[in-house]
C-alpha cells in the first residue's frame, strides 16, 4: 500500500511539474499571433519599410493560412527592408522562445531573407530565400535586466540586408521557457534603444568620460600630426642649407622623370604663413556663418510602458491651432486628445517619430478648443525632446499649464516633463537652421547613440567621421551647429593643406595661394562640409595621404637617407587608415598610393642604376651597389610599408569600433567587426533603390544634375530657401578639360610631378564608373582636390613655360614678356570668375533666404 501511495505522489508531482512547466511556457505574449482577431486589418500590429517598394495585406484563406482562415503576406517589388512589428511586453533577466511559421515565394538569395527578428538589432531566426512551403522557425533569447519589452518583428529583408519576393507570416510566438534544445544558442534580447537604459549601469557621465576620452586622443593625434606637417614644411632641409637656388631655366630642366628631387628646396616662410592664415580666415568666417542653431531643446524623454499617460491642465480654454514638437530619435509614438464639452476624450493628433526623423520640427495644423489635453504612449522604443502649442494668430507658445503624469514608467529615461521645459524656444515654422536635413537624420543620430552607448542605427559605413561628430557635439550640444561643425572645421583645414601642396609641387608662392583659393570657394566643397555628414573626414585624410606620398614619390630614399625616407610612407599610411576609418571612398586611395610607390621605386632604380653606370667602376662593383640598394632602399621600405599600410591601418579601422564592440551583451566582441563590414558590402553592393537626384559618374564634372539636399517648403510663394551640391563650373567645367591637358604636358615635358595628383585623380573618380548602386554628384568630392591641382598645373605652365615657348620660337624677349603678362592677366581673371560664380551660386548652396526671382539666374546651372 505505501508503494502504491509512494508512486500515487510521485505521479501526482510529475503532473503538477508538467503543469507548472506548461504555465511557464504555454503563455504566448504576442497580440494576435495568428492575425485571426479581424479580417479587415493587422489588429496590434504596425507596418514598416525602408522604402515604398512594398505591399502587406492580410490574406484571408484557410488554405493559404498555416493555421486557422488568417496570415500575413509582405511582397517586396524591390529590393527592400519591410516589417510588421509589436512591442511585446516581457519579464527581465527571462529565457524566451520566439518562433513562428514562414512561407516563401521566390525571395532573393541577396540580403536577409525571409525572418522574424527584433527591430533596432541584428538578431533574427534562419533567412529564409528561395521559394519554401511553411517552415517553422525559431530563436532563444534571454531579456536584460530590467528589460520589460522587446520590438518584434516579421518581414522580408533586414538592416543593410534589403531583400525581394514575397512571403507569409503566421502562428507567431514569443514565449516563455526552461528548455533549450542541444546546440542551440542563446542571445542576448537586449536593445537599450528599446529599453530606455544606458547600455553600462554606471551613470551616463562616466559612458561619456571615455568617450571623450577616445575621441580626444584622437583628435590630439590628428593635431599633433598636422602641426608636425606644418613645422616641417616651415624647414628648410639641412642637408639643402648653402645650396645656390637654381635659377628658373635650371629648374625647368631638372623637371624631368628622374631629378625633380634635385629643385628648389620647400619652403614656407613668412609671407606664406600670412597668406595662408588669412584665406583660411576668410573662408572660415564664411562657412561658420549660420551653420546652424545651438539654441534648440536638448532635453528627452524616453518612454518605457505603454499607456504612459501625460494630462495637461491650461488655465483656461485655448483655441489651438498648431502642435509642433522637437523629435528625439528611435521610434514613439503619442497620441494627443482633448476633453471636449461632454466630458470625452477625443482624439486630435498623433505624434508618429519613426527612424527617417530624428532631431528635427514636425507639426501638426489642428482647430480646436480645449483647457485639458491628454498625450498617451502608444509605441516605445525612441526619445521626444518638446511639445509646444499654439493657440490662433499667435506664433507665440501657450505655456500655462500645468502637467500630470499617470503609469509613470519605472525604466524611463528623462522625464515627461523634460517635454515641456523648453517652451521658450519652441518654433513656430522650421528651417535647416533648427533641424536635420538630408542624410543628417542618420550620422548624427548615431555619434548621439555612441555618446549614450546605445545601439547605433546607422552602420553602413564605419564609425570614425560619426565619433568626430559626437566631438563637436559633445562640445556644443547635441544641436544643429554641434552636429555640422566638426565636418566645417575639416573643411576649413583643407584651405591651408591645399596651399602646401601647391606651394610644395611648384615651389612658389602664387601655386599655393591658388589651390587655396580655389578650394575655399569651390560650391561642392562649400556644401557638403557644412552639412553634418561624414564626407569632409576622408575628404581632407585622402588630400594629407597623397601629400606626404608626393614627398616619397619626389625624393630618392638613398639621396634622403632610409630612416628619413620612412616618415612620409608612414605619415600617408595613417591618415590613409584615418580616411578608410571614416569612409570607404577613401579606400579607393589606397590603390593610388600603391601605384605612387612602385613606380617611384622603379623610377629611383633607373636613376641609380645611370649614375652608377656614369661611374668608372667594374661590373662586379656596380651590381654589389644594385643589390645594397634593392635591399636597402627596396625590400626594408616595402616591409615597411606593410606596417604603414596595411597593419596600422587594420588597427585604426578596428579601434574606430571601440564605442560598439565594448557595449555590453552577447555578440559584441572583435569578431562583431567582420560581420559589419560583410553587412556594410552587401547593403551598398545590392542597393538597388532610385533617387530623383542620382546621377552617372560621367555626368559630375559637367554638373548635369546637382544634388538637392535641402528646400524650405514653409516659406511664401515668393521666397526660397535651398541648398544644392554642385561645382563651381569655373572649378568643374575648366578643371575637367586641366586634366586631359595637365596629362599631355607632363607626357611632353616628361614632368614627375603630374604624376601623383593624376594618378590621385583617376583612382578616386574613374572606380565610380563600376558601381551600380544609386550614385551622387557629392560622390565627386574627394576628386575635386586633384582636379584643382591640375588646374593649377595647367596655369603653372601657361605663366612659367609658355612665355619661355614664345620667347624661344619668336627670338624675341619682349614677346615672352607679353606672354608671361597676359598669363599672368589670366590666372587673375579666372580667379575673380571663380569667386563671382562662388557669390552667385551662394543662395542656392547656403540655404539663404531669397526671392524666388533668384532661381531666373542660376536656372542654366540645373538649380530649380
């Protein structure tokens, strides 16, 4: 009997242990999982996608449907990221199990594929492609502490993963669990961009201590680098100290192939330096001029449970007729009622902020009469900085009222009355002055997250120009100036590295100043530093690569000494590696400096081998010479160079990913870096969306399609407000026929010092003839540096060896002089061509307030 009643109890336990295990895991938390709750729409779901290249329907058909009469199917026309999601509320520190079924119809085998994932990260079941009846599906993940939701999601495609075809979506779970099956992994289910938490339990000012501390080092080395340039080229070489400077037809004739080495020393003096100074503070002024606002609001709230309710009590009624309000970034959502005059709630606006907003106005036109307003959170997951209202025929905020909040979220970050603590400088009407425009909504949202440790959303390319962003505005808030004047101050110090590089290609004073000139009133170079994007970071690492490369490529390692030959190749391998961190256009620059130093070797191997054979000295002697130097002044620089080039770069691209691969949870570690870059090449390698705007390689010298990025759509009839990318055609127009030119002199004049800035050229505007993505004329910008040295090259040539043609052809010296003069004339004249369409173009590549008229003038350049 007691064995009976000994195995009745054990019975009796496994039973309630299969029901306390079935309790754990039976409760599925997602809303409508198997989309039965209406046949009509997506009860409790949200739709979303990259682009419009999408369809969602609900598909009402038990025989479509894997269960029931219900499923979801997502066509993706093109390539594409489209999603239905929910915020699906779970307990912290939990193991969850998340499946579902998928059904799929011809999906690419490029980019994710068919998935369920969770929005904002990485994290997804297997990628479905091809064509598959339904699979089952399913991922294990554990929450974070204090976690309390994640966003899921199902869809076709993913994050730099765009995606075609079509698939179904049903019986989709999230539950709870004790069991992992063999072999199957375990992901962390944390997002902070989610979960309102930094992503370190340290407070925020200790995540930005190293941070800046990063940021800083770096900056400090930029600095200390560039200092080191300019003292150096304020040197006069010792070893060149009471030589006789050659007069200018000895130095013609030592501009050949193998003696350029041999010309007047580089010098910057005196003059120089005032010169340079001030064209650099003349363009300065004019590109810090309203770059943008510091004065915007700063402070967020960052929601954590839905339902959060926010009442405002006025002190009397107001007749509203505009609700306009600061976006954070991330995704939330606030619905906006009024208390009418039957005692109803009644709904008037909705604030929907979403990942194509981000620190910028929006607004919404409303006519109502209220005293008591009610906003309630209907999606988590972002930051809002401001609400204001305004009440009719005023542009003046309504600021008396008073604010009470109900379900307080306990992970909130920021408060919600963080929403209203900055009514002062609430706008009525937006400009570019308080606002992102164009690809702002992305770079610095994400120098934001790195600053916060969160996530960061935009990893399409990699993250050294986002951190210098974080930088400035770590400095000067995170506003419009603080975002967008890092990228000017790069613009700025592109000013002076132009006039070295002249001044150290043509050795005088004018083919410094030149260059210089030329780039500070250049439009695309104008525009596209003072927007707060990442183009003006490799855009001045490429320019300080090839400038110290010319120093390698000019000079003879034997003449110079082997320790003293390694400066420059080591100089031009870290900026390179800065530039690559930056951007990848800057990698493009990387096969240049490979062809600068061969050739430079081969180039050097021939004229040591001539002088050696001008020796009287035996065979026997001459090739134990040839050997002493392929070794000494081959082997060890290439070895070298390996260093320079290769590892010192792997190291200043791998450190550009401290901020992410230091965040905590699983799968942020030195191998995360890998998978972004396989991540960064196949989003930009099938991105297959058009723009209006795009434009062909071939057509961007010739400025056939500028680049609208900004237009003020607030403003009267009779006013405009723009911002194009474009060339100045006095730069573009002439620069492009320079270079067919420059490349036929220097062929004539057998002249080494075309070669660099050609080659420099080529590589970094010819590979964009092979891309097949979506391509801008802003894409020219790190070509334009090498365009103008070729225009100065041209001119160089028309004021120092034309007149020496004419003199010698027609015998006569005042004809040269007559020459030389109107050479002169020339090069004055183009420059004052150059900074008159500079001053014409402003308006429309500054985002200057002007009459409409205005557009009557610069019509015949393509801007509308």
């Amino acid at each position: 009997m007691s064995k009976k009643l000994i195995a009745a109890i054990f019975a009796l336990s496994l039973v309630f242990f299969q029901l306390g295990a079935a309790y754990a895991e039976g409760a599925n938390e997602v809303l409508n999982p198997g989309f039965e709750e209406s046949n009509s729409d997506i009860a409790f779901w949200d739709k979303w996608s990259y682009n419009t290249s999408t369809e969602v329907t609900l598909i009402t058909d038990p025989e479509i449907a894997h269960s029931g009469n219900n499923c979801v199917k997502i066509t993706n026309t093109s390539a594409n990221d489209s999603r239905i999601r929910q915020m699906v509320s779970v307990k912290e520190n939990t193991l969850y199990k998340i499946s579902g079924w998928i059904k799929t119809e011809n999906v690419s085998e490029q980019g994710k594929g068919a998935i369920l994932s969770i929005f904002g990260t990485f994290i997804s079941t297997t990628e479905l492609k091809g064509t598959n009846d339904w699979t089952y599906v399913e991922l294990y993940g554990r929450t974070g502490s204090d976690q309390r939701v994640i966003e899921l999601t199902a869809g076709v495609g993913g994050h730099s993963g765009e995606s075609t075809g079509t698939a179904y979506f049903d019986d989709i779970t999230v539950e709870e669990t004790l069991d992992v099956p063999a072999g199957a992994a375990i992901i962390s289910l944390y997002n902070s961009q989610q979960n309102n938490q930094p992503a370190e339990t340290a407070d925020q000012s200790s995540g930005k201590g190293w941070l800046i501390a990063l940021i800083a080092a770096l900056a400090v080395a930029i600095g200390v680098i560039t200092s080191f340039v300019f003292f150096k080229s304020g040197k006069e070489d010792k070893n060149s100290k009471g030589k006789k400077a050659v007069n200018q037809k000895n130095e013609n004739s030592k501009d050949s192939l193998e003696d350029v080495s041999d010309a007047k020393p580089f010098k910057v003096d005196r003059k120089d330096w005032i010169l340079m100074t001030a064209i650099t503070l003349v363009y300065a002024v004019i590109a810090l001029y309203k770059l943008g606002s510091t004065n915007v609001p700063e402070t967020f709230w960052q929601p954590s449970e839905l339902g959060t309710t926010i009442n405002l009590n006025f002190d009397r009624e107001y007749d509203f007729s505009k609700i306009a309000y600061y976006y954070g970034i991330g995704d939330v959502s606030l619905r906006i009622e009024y208390l009418n005059a039957e005692g109803n709630y009644v709904p008037i606006a909705t604030i929907n902020q979403d990942v194509y907003k981000a620190f910028g106005w929006g607004n919404e036109n409303v006519q109502f009469r209220a005293q008591n307003l009610r906003l309630r959170v209907q999606r988590i997951g972002g930051t809002l900085n401001e609400i204001v209202f305004f009440e009719n025929g005023s542009d003046q905020p309504v600021t008396n009222f008073t604010v009470e909040v109900e379900k307080l979220g306990r992970n909130d970050r920021g408060t919600p009355e963080n929403l209203f603590d900055e009514q002062d400088i609430g706008v009525y009407e937006n400009n570019f002055m308080t606002s992102t425009y164009f690809d702002e909504i992305y770079h610095p949202r994400t120098a934001f997250e790195h600053i916060y440790r969160m996530e960061p959303y935009e990893t399409t390319h990699p993250p050294l120009g986002k951190l210098i962003i974080a930088l400035g505005m770590l400095i000067f808030g995170v506003n419009p100036f603080g975002w967008r004047v890092m990228g000017t101050l790069f613009g700025v110090a592109m000013v002076p590295a132009m006039y070295l590089f002249g001044k150290k290609i043509f050795r005088k004073r004018i083919y410094g100043f030149i260059p210089a000139f030329l780039i500070a009133f250049e439009c695309m170079h104008f525009a596209q530093t003072r927007i707060g994007t990442i183009d003006s970071y490799p855009a001045l690492f490429v320019i300080l690569a090839y400038y110290f490369m010319y120093d390698s490529f000019i000079n003879k390692s034997y003449e110079v000494g082997f320790k003293k030959s390694l400066v420059p190749l080591l100089l031009s391998g870290i900026f390179w590696g800065l530039g690559c961190a930056s951007k990848w256009t800057a990698v493009y620059a990387g096969g240049g400096l490979a062809v600068l130093y061969f050739t430079s070797k081969i180039l050097e191997y021939r004229s040591y081998n001539k002088q050696l054979r001008r020796k009287k000295m035996s065979e026997t002697a001459r090739k134990e010479k040839i050997n002493s130097w392929f070794i000494n002044h081959f082997i060890k620089p290439s070895l070298a160079c390996v260093i320079f080039f290769v590892i010192i770069p792997i190291l200043i691209y791998t450190a550009s990913y401290l901020p992410i691969i230091t965040l905590p949870g699983d799968g942020h570690n030195l191998g995360e870096v890998w998978r972004y870059q396989v991540n960064m090449y196949n989003y930009h390698s099938n991105l297959t969306d058009s723009h209006p705007f795009e434009s062909p390689a071939y057509s961007w010298p010739l400025i056939q399609k500028p680049l609208l990025e900004y237009r003020n759509t607030n403003l009267p009839y009779d006013r405009t407000s723009l911002m194009y990318v474009m060339g100045n055609p006095a730069v573009f127009w002439f620069g492009i026929v320079c270079v067919f030119v420059a490349v036929i002199i220097s062929i004539a004049k057998k002249d080494k010092r075309a070669v660099p800035f050609l080659v420099a050229f080529a590589f970094q505007y010819l590979p964009w003839f092979r891309v097949s993505r979506c391509i801008f004329i802003y894409h020219f910008f790190t070509s334009v540096p090498f365009l103008i040295l070729c225009i100065v090259y041209v001119l160089n040539f028309l004021r120092e060896d034309f007149p020496q043609i004419v003199t010698r052809d027609f015998g006569s010296q005042s004809a040269g002089e007559t020459a030389y003069k109107i050479s002169t004339v020339f090069i004055y004249s183009y420059l004052a061509i150059t900074l008159a369409l500079f001053i014409l173009l402003y308006p429309a590549i500054s985002g200057m307030e002007v009459p409409t008229s205005y557009l009557n003038y610069v019509k015949w350049i393509n801007v509308r």
